[in-house]
C-alpha cells in the first residue's frame, strides 16, 4: 500500500471519529448553537424557545440555563416530550461537555424537529458569554460594538458584563466561576 493511500485511510478514520466523537464541537459545528444566540431568542420571545437540559438531575439542580427543563435521558422520551406544538419552535439542547447533546441533538432531528439545536457544554458557555461577559480593554471598535449587545443580554439576564485589563487572567474552573457568579447575586 502506497503512503499516500495510508495518509489517505487515517485521515478519513480520523475525520469520521471527529465527526462522531463525544468531544464538543467547534464553534458553527453543524445543529450547534451559541449561548449569545440562546440569549437573543429567549430576550426576543421567550415562548417561542424550548431549553431541555439533557444533564443528570444533580447538575441540573445545581445549575441550569433560564427556563430550561430537564429532558428525559431516552432520546424516545425526549421526542414524545416535546409533543406537536414544539416543532416549530426553536429547541435547545443543553448539556455538559460531553455528547448527550449531540446524541439528543440528532434523535430530534431524525424525529423531524427541524428547529433543534445543541448547546454543548451550556453552563460554561452560558456563565461566559451571558453571566460574566469580559472585554479586554483596548478591543478594536467592532469588538468594542458586538460586546455592547451581549452586555445589554447579560444584564437583561442578570449578568455581570465587565471590561478587564489584558494582562488580567480569567478563572477557568467553571465551578469556580458559578460560585463567583452566585457570590454576585445571579441566581441561575
């Protein structure tokens, strides 16, 4: 076998495992959604939004995004939860870093609900994009721009939008951030 034809065959191996793999998706992956547009739509007509949290009830409890409820972990249960009347809505698939929302994500779509979308890993994405939204000073003007949206959806949700210095370092832990966030007063 030439070393084209093997280069070939892994890369075709390992482009299936990344379209399969249980990792979280690349920003604009396809069925994904970010936060910031979770934000706009349920600010835009909250009813017209479902959120289901395909999480374990333990991290639900402990954190989850605005109006969302906890999905049956069955993805045969999840559709028949939906019923008719969510079809033509937006669905949210939120989750944790893992696949589930993927998997949900895909078991809607094969159902027909056309308006699904995943939200992975939604608590990290929701606490940085809506809860604590940071700006690095000095940001070019069209940064500067787009940033001034997400801060009015941040403090439409209760959020804390802030500018802070470069050289200043985030928290990573997304534990350390929601205590952070509930230390200020947001009750998610």
């Amino acid at each position: 076998m030439s070393t084209n034809r093997t280069l070939a065959i892994v890369a075709g191996a390992l482009g299936a495992l990344a379209l399969f793999g249980g990792d979280t998706p690349a920003p604009g992956a396809p069925g994904t959604i970010t936060a910031l547009e979770v934000a706009r739509a349920l600010h835009a007509d909250p009813e017209a939004v479902r959120i289901l949290d395909v999480r374990d009830r333990a991290a639900f409890d402990e954190y989850h995004l605005p109006r969302a409820l906890l999905a049956p972990s069955d993805p045969n249960a999840l559709v028949a939860s939906l019923g008719e009347h969510a079809r033509g809505d937006l669905v949210v698939i939120a989750g944790g870093p893992d696949g589930e929302p993927r998997a949900a994500w895909l078991a809607l779509r094969r159902a027909g609900v056309v308006g699904a979308r995943y939200l992975p890993d939604a608590t990290a994405a929701w606490l940085d994009a809506i809860v604590s939204p940071v700006l690095v000073a000095g940001a070019d003007p069209r940064t500067r721009a787009a940033w001034e949206e997400q801060a009015e959806l941040s403090r439409y949700f209760g959020g804390f939008p802030r500018v802070r210095a470069a050289a200043e370092r985030p928290a990573d832990d997304v534990a350390d951030r929601l205590r952070q966030a509930r230390r200020r007063g947001c009750a998610f």
